[in-house]
C-alpha cells in the first residue's frame, strides 16, 4: 500500500468506523490514513501533556448541569421599586 492509497483502493477493503483508531469517528470528509495518524497523534500528546500538568479528564460521562458550579450564580438583585422585576432577567 502506498501513501495514497485509500482504504477503498485495497482489496476487500472500505473506509468503516471499524478501520478508524478506538474512540475516534469520522463524522464528514475521507482522511487519509497519514491524516488520521497525525490527528491521533496530536490528540494523544495533548493528553498526555494534560495528565503531567494533572488536567487530566478522568470521566467520560457528561457533567449534568444540575451539578454546574454556575448553577447557584444568580445577578445580584437590583434596589427600586422594579427590582424584584429585574431580578427575574
């Protein structure tokens, strides 16, 4: 196989999410393979440098908006006779 050849061009081959890297999918486009391995590898040193700065995420579920810090922010209520009004923006 050389570098221009896409998955379609080999035997028995197509471009599936099944030849894609683990945890990676092709949403738009045809990458090449090179693409894909240049964009795991970037993704793969971002990580990394996240977990020495200890930034790594560790959950792969959604975080709930019920559970956001900015949940219980609120505007501070305004003085006035229409600032119970305000206070409901």
């Amino acid at each position: 196989m050389t570098g221009h050849e896409s998955a379609e061009d080999r035997p028995g081959g197509t471009a599936d999410e099944s030849q894609v890297a683990p945890g990676m999918r092709v949403v738009a486009g045809a990458p090449t393979p090179e693409e894909l391995a240049a964009v795991a590898a970037v993704l793969q040193a971002a990580a990394v440098e996240a977990a020495a700065a200890g930034r790594a995420v560790v959950s792969d579920t959604p975080r709930s908006a019920w559970n956001a810090s900015a949940r219980g922010l609120r505007k501070p209520v305004v003085r006035g006779g229409a600032g119970w009004r305000e206070s409901l923006r």
